[in-house]
C-alpha cells in the first residue's frame, strides 16, 4: 500500500495557513478537507494540494508528516510558491 504524505494551503480570514497529514488516498482526503468532513482545523476553508511525497508504509509516512509539521520555513516557502502569501 502506497502512503502519502500531503501539504495543503489556504487562504481565508485568517489569513494564508498550511495543513500537513497523511493518508493512502489523495482525492479522497483532499474532497474530505474541502467538505468540512476532514480535520477539524480544516473546516471552513478551501484547500489546495501544494505538496506530496510518497511512502512504502504507513509508519514512514507518519514519521515524515511529524517532521514537516515541524518544518515552518518549508511551509512558508510553499505557500510563498504558490501566492498564498
């Protein structure tokens, strides 16, 4: 099984934010965000995909989405790329 590790961004009120999760569906998880059926800290926003890595396993995936929430001038940087900022 293929696992994704995922960055997305949003601009809205409060401002431009960036969420990082896993999941082995991309889509799936992606429509699930943008219909307030995702992450609670997701709700109320419209999310687009700024980045993916894939992973063999869910335990590398997981280890990876650890340190890119951690990452802040990564996010930053995409969210810069893409004009969110």
């Amino acid at each position: 099984m293929t696992c994704f590790v995922y960055v997305l961004g949003s601009h809205g009120k409060g401002g431009p934010r960036t969420y990082v999760g896993w999941t082995n569906d991309l889509e799936r998880r992606l429509k699930a965000h943008n219909s307030g059926d995702g992450a609670k800290s997701t709700r109320g926003r419209l999310w687009l995909l700024l980045y993916t890595e894939a992973y063999t396993t869910k335990g590398e995936a997981m280890s990876r989405e650890w340190h890119l929430k951690r990452d802040r001038k990564f996010r930053k940087k995409l969210s810069e790329s893409v004009g969110l900022v």
